[in-house]
C-alpha cells in the first residue's frame, strides 16, 4: 500500500535524483526572476502611461515651445518618453537654426534626433521582455527533460524489482511528473505577461510616434516661417 506521507510533495522533491532537483531549483529561480520582472514591468509601464497622458497635456495647452522646453530642461523627468523626444527634438532644431541652416537641412537633423530617442524609449519599453519570452518558451522543456529523467530512472529502478506493483511505480512516476508541473508553472505567467507587456508597450511606442510626427510638422512649419 503506498504510504501517503511519501507521495507527499515535499518528500517527492527530497527523494529525487540531484539532476530533477536540480532542475527543480533552476525552474524555481527562473520563475521568481519572471514574477519579479512582472510586478517591476507592470509598474514601469503605468507610470510611462499616466507620464504621457500628462506630457501631451502639457504640450497641447502650452503656446510657447520654447517656454515648456525652459520649464522641462529646469526640472527633467527622465521616465518620460514623450518629454524626452521633445527635449531631443527642440534642443537640435534651436542648435541647428542657431547655424542658419536651410529649412530642410535643419528638419533631417530634428528627425535624426527623434529617431535616436524613439530608439531609446523603444528600448526601455521593452526592457526585460525577452527574458519572460524565454522563460516561458524554455521553462516546459526544461520540466520535460526532468520528467524524461525521472521515468528513466524509475524504470531502471524496476529492473531490480522482481514484480511492479503501483506501489514501487508510483513514486518514481510522481517525481518525474513534478518538474513538468513547476515548468508549466513557471511558463504561463511568464508567456502571459510577455503578451500583455508587449501590447502595452506597443501601444505606448505608437503614441510616443504618433508625436514625434506631429511635433516634426510643428517644428517644419516654424523652420520654414523663419526663412519668410
């Protein structure tokens, strides 16, 4: 009769081979690592949305460019994307103009700018994303080749058994099946907010572009009607 205290969980993982518990410690580290990524990310990408709702705020119901740039530059708030693309932005037109550029000339370098920020902002955005793809992408094969392991030896454990009954199966099967459920474990949240994260950021990146295109027509129009 199988004992119910030994198919415990507990006593499962201390029974096991060192390679399933060492698989077990790496899909525990790696889904720690991922709730930890999650919580962090989730916070990060709130606080850029309501930094962009006030920002563009900000912007519209300013009617000098000049005077939100002083106002920003003296109190800079470095987490904020679309801040940063107009700080990019205003701080190469005035030195470009400043040199008495064409027009056009002066536009190439304010796009380059923005282009350059929206880079950045893209790459902080998506920081620490690749690691959940990883993570949830890795984590069930990682917990099958445990389950592999673990129905292996169990089945080398039965040759030495002269009849199999469920009781001396059972264990070994029980072992080997925990990593797969701690891979999963690991994985699905991991995958889930990959999905949700990348949205989010996706959305952010399109608003973030959105103005950029809309702050370049802004500046076009006001490097042109310098030259009239």
């Amino acid at each position: 009769m199988i004992n119910a205290h030994s198919m415990s969980l507990w006593s499962l993982v201390l029974n096991a081979s060192v390679v399933v518990q060492g698989i077990l410690v790496l899909l525990f580290m790696a889904s720690i690592l991922s709730w930890t990524v999650i919580f962090s990310r989730r916070i990060a990408l709130g606080r850029a949305q309501k930094l962009a709702q006030h920002f563009e705020s900000d912007f519209w119901s300013s009617s000098q460019l000049q005077a939100l740039y002083a106002r920003v530059q003296k109190n800079p708030n470095n987490e904020s994307g679309l801040e940063n693309l107009f700080r990019a932005g205003l701080k190469e037109f005035a030195r470009l103009r400043d040199k008495n550029l064409e027009p056009d000339v002066i536009m190439q370098g304010v796009q380059r700018a923005l282009r350059v920020a929206l880079a950045h902002e893209q790459a902080s955005l998506e920081q620490h994303l690749t690691m959940l793809a990883s993570v949830g992408s890795t984590s069930p094969y990682v917990g099958l080749l445990g389950t592999v392991w673990g129905i292996m030896n169990a089945f080398i454990g039965l040759a030495n058994v002269h009849q199999a009954t469920l009781a001396t199966v059972a264990p070994g099967i029980a072992e080997a099946l925990i990593t797969t459920a701690i891979g999963l474990f690991a994985a699905i949240p991991a995958v889930l907010a990959f999905n949700a994260f990348s949205s989010r950021a996706d959305a952010l990146l399109n608003r973030y572009e959105t103005f950029a295109d809309e702050f370049s027509g802004i500046l076009h129009r006001d490097a042109h009607a310098g030259r009239r």
